[in-house]
C-alpha cells in the first residue's frame, strides 16, 4: 500500500538461497545476478564507467544497526563490522556492483529522522512520515548488503513501511544494485530529476 512506483511486477530475489548463509561472498545474488549478469547487460560503455568498490559486508548485531541512529549504524556497518558467525571470516568484498548499506537507507531520509532509529522509520516527525521524506523508501521489501551479525542465516532489509528489519537470508526481496563510478568520470550537466537527469561523461 505505500509502493511508490508504477511497476505492475516487482521482481525479487534471494540475498543467498544457495547456502542460506549471510556471508556474501557465498551469494548468487551478489556472484551471479548482480556481478554476472547485471554488469554483463548495461553495455561495455556503462560497465566500464563503474568503479570495482570494496564492500563492507561484514554487517553487524541488530543493536548495533537496526536498533540505532544512521549515524551509529554507519559506524557498526562501514568502519567497525565483525566476522560474527560468517563462514569466509570477512569483513570485506571486492566487486562492481554491491546494494545500500542500511545506513544509506537511514540517511536517505530528510535529517529531521536522523535521530530516529532505524527500527522506527515507520514513525513521524514534524508531521509527516519519515517514509515520505526518504527517497530510497521504495514502499516494498528491500533487501540491503548488511547481514544480520547475531546469527548465519539473516540479513538486513526495509520493510513496507519504512523500517529496517532483518529476515532470514531464504526470503525473496526487491534490490536495487549499487556501484560507484571511476574516478576518471566526471559531471556534465542535469539536476538529477527524472525531467532533468544528470549526464556524465
């Protein structure tokens, strides 16, 4: 009920169905629809305007992200993740292409929530939901790259409504694929609106 695109068909995927752990290096997500057949169906030209990025995928507890402010949840998640119950031991993957980290998520939104936690993104401030002032609140199960430390087989999502959740790894969910550009590309003109878009070179 709060989906704001106009697809009539969402298409979902498993953060990891193979293994059903959350160590993403495991992933078919990641290997196979993200750094296979993602990158290999954009076109050489935009492919290679995309940097290979290391990932922060160690993730962490649910008090430690879902239970915190972006601020905080950043902190837990990009500078000081854990290996807690992965399989690889890493805190780091090497790739083109990855998905929002929660706190991408949590910062999306107007910083009037910013000192909300995550968990209570389905709530308000200064009369509007904070849904409605995040625009990476797509109104659909999302997943992100952030795994559920406490255990092996969860991982970190959106819910409808605007919370972060987490849910086992075996459960389809929306994603939206994330990269970074090289360093070699620069900016030519556009606002970024969908009437007036952004070109780079």
């Amino acid at each position: 009920s709060y989906y704001k695109g106009s697809l009539t068909t969402i298409n979902t995927y498993y953060w990891n169905n193979s293994t059903k752990k959350n160590t993403w290096s495991e992933s078919l997500l990641n290997k196979t629809n993200l750094n296979t057949n993602f990158i290999n169906n954009i076109g050489t030209e935009w492919a290679n305007k995309i940097a290979t990025t290391t990932w922060k995928v160690g993730g962490n507890t649910y008090a430690n992200i879902r239970d915190v402010i972006p601020a905080t949840a950043y902190q837990n998640e990009i500078v000081n993740p854990v290996t807690t119950n992965t399989t690889d031991n890493a805190t780091e993957y090497s790739a083109k292409i990855g998905l929002m980290y929660v706190s991408d998520y949590g910062f999306g939104a107007d910083p009037s929530a910013w000192t909300t936690t995550l968990y209570n993104y389905d709530g308000s401030v200064n009369g509007s939901t904070i849904r409605s002032l995040n625009w990476m609140h797509m109104g659909y199960y999302d997943w992100t790259i952030s795994r559920h430390a406490d255990r092996s087989d969860y991982a970190f999502g959106v819910d409808i409504d605007g919370n972060v959740r987490s849910s086992y790894v075996s459960y389809r969910y929306a994603v939206r694929p994330s990269f970074n550009l090289e360093s070699s590309i620069t900016y030519v003109s556009g606002s970024g609106s969908a009437s007036d878009p952004m070109v780079i070179n």
